[in-house]
C-alpha cells in the first residue's frame, strides 16, 4: 500500500516537473540538428546509384520471354495442324494419290537410276 | 506537449527510414516527433538544460550514425529511448566518478548542485522539492520513476527499453515512491 503522504505529495505537484526551456528551443534544436548531420556513406551510394526503374521496365524483360514461347508455341501449333490436315495425306487428297498410282510420275520424278543413254533413247523414241 | 507519432506512422516513419533515397528527410522526422519527449526523459535525468541538451544532440547522432543497425526488431521509440538513456547514464556515471561518487549511491550535495545549477525553471516550489527527492534515489530508481510518473509510461514499454521484468520495474517504482515519501516526511 503506498503511502498518503506520498500520494498527496505527488497528487498536489502532479505531472509539473517545474523544469521550462527556452522559447522555441524544440523546434530550434529540430532545424539544427537535421542540419548538422553528416553525409553518410551509403546516401552516397544510393546517390550514386542509377534511378529507380519503373515497374514496366522491370516486367519488360519477363514480358517479351513470355511473347517469344507464345510465338514459338503458336508455330508449333499451326505445323502441327498442317501436318495432320488430311488433304496432305494420300487417301485425303486425289491429286496426289493419283499420282502415287501413275507409273509415269513415278518414272519421271521418283526414280531416278535413268542415266543419259537412256534419256537421250527416249528423247529419240518420242521424236523430239 | 509530446508529439510522439502514432503507431501507425512511426511504422510509416521505420519504412521510410530504411530507404537510403528517403532516410535523411525522414531522420528529420524522427528529430521533431521525438526530441521533445527524449528531451524531457534526459533532463529529468541530468536535471540540467545545457547537459540535456548536449545529451539530446549526441543521442540523435549516434542514431543517424547507426541507422543501418536499426532492423525494425524493436520499435523505433524503444530504439531511441535506449540510445538517450544510455546516453545519460554514461554522462551521470561519468560525473560521478570525476567527483569520485559511486553511480548506485545518490550524493545529496552532488544532487543538490545540479539542480541549482538549472536556471532554466518555473520557480514552482513544491515541483522543486519533489525533484530534489527524486535527486537522491539511486539513477535505476529515478529512471523508473521518471517514466512511470511523468512520462505515465506503460510498464511493458519501460520493460522493453530498460531490459527488466515488469514485476521488477512495479517493485522499483514502488519504493521510489516509499522513498520519496520518507523524503517528505523528513522535511515536514
């Protein structure tokens, strides 16, 4: 339990601590204090330092990565649509299938053991 | 007056004082909210404006020489109010020994010049008295009271800065207050 005395001390004096400054020393003492304080190293790195890059100039590089795989895969996406479209196989397309058949073609542009006695025969034979 | 920042914009204030691009103007901020309350927390300790307010500068310097020290592990007031009571203590401990007084035994007569010495005063007698009975309790004891009483600190604030259990501050503060008492009842 404390004491009345004391509490009636402390009570009558309450928060005063009796103790003044000088007028306007807080915000005299703010302005020369921010005033006196030195150049610290690492202000001068962050001085030195490059600007701070914007948010775009930061994505930008992840951005055009992205950009390049959706190209690639795009490419990948239409080769492989072409590629199996069934107008480039044999029985989806007559042209070709046709020519498939034909001995003709497969004389004229497929084999290709004729050697130029031969050639220069059949140009005789068809009288050219 | 205090102008102590609330919690919200000292979090604000930490932030800003961890970007090197920032930290000066917001240093700047730091010395107007807090130099009043650290102020009066080392002239209650020093009872004396000049050395308070040599003691306030140096606080201040060593903080902004620190500044990278300061992780944002303690509160930015906790922070300082270490730095300014350390401060003050070295100084007092200091004093003390020039006058070859030990820091845990109070000097009445040390005590009592120091506060002559203060011009800076309201003439309030009884204000007076109380900081002279305050003068003679051991520098631990003055600091608990000091916070306590007229900083109306929490305990687990004081906790924080000073490093000791509440039950052990509450203790501490008790018998300043016996002490003070005892003061008064000597005088009636």
């Amino acid at each position: 339990m404390e004491s009345n005395n004391s509490n009636s001390i402390l009570d009558r004096v309450g928060r005063r601590s009796g103790m003044t400054v000088p007028d306007g020393y807080f915000q005299d003492f703010a302005d020369r204090m921010a005033a006196s304080l030195p150049v610290q190293e690492w202000e001068r790195d962050a001085a030195s330092s490059p600007a701070r890059r914007s948010v775009w100039q930061i994505v930008r590089p992840y951005v055009y990565m992205a950009a390049m795989f959706m190209g690639v895969w795009c490419m990948m996406h239409i080769f492989n649509h072409v590629s199996s479209s069934p107008e480039m196989t044999i029985e989806g397309n007559t042209v070709l299938a046709q020519a498939v058949g034909s001995d003709t073609f497969i004389d004229d542009y497929i084999l290709d053991d004729a050697d130029s006695a031969d050639l220069l025969d059949d140009v005789w034979n068809e009288s050219i | 007056m205090s102008n102590k920042p609330s919690p919200e914009a000292s979090a604000r204030l930490e932030e800003r004082l961890r970007d090197p691009s920032q930290a000066r103007k917001a240093f700047g901020d730091v010395i107007a909210a807090y130099s009043e309350p650290l102020y009066w927390q080392i002239r209650r300790m020093v009872n004396n404006h000049d050395d308070a307010n040599d003691l306030l500068q140096n606080t201040f310097m060593k903080a902004w020489l620190s500044l990278d020290n300061f992780r944002g592990d303690a509160r930015l007031s906790t922070w300082l109010y270490k730095i300014a009571i350390n401060e003050s203590l070295s100084f007092l401990e200091k004093e003390k020994r020039r006058a070859g007084v030990s820091i845990d035994s109070p000097d009445a007569r040390a005590a009592s010049a120091s506060l002559s010495a203060d011009t800076h005063i309201d003439g309030d007698t009884l204000a007076l008295q109380l900081r002279q009975a305050v003068s003679q309790l051991p520098e631990k004891q003055q600091l608990v009271f000091n916070m306590r009483y007229y900083d109306d600190m929490k305990y687990e604030d004081m906790s924080a800065i000073l490093g000791t259990s509440v039950g052990a501050l509450k203790a501490s503060y008790h018998l300043a207050v016996k002490k003070i008492e005892k003061f008064f009842a000597g005088e009636d």
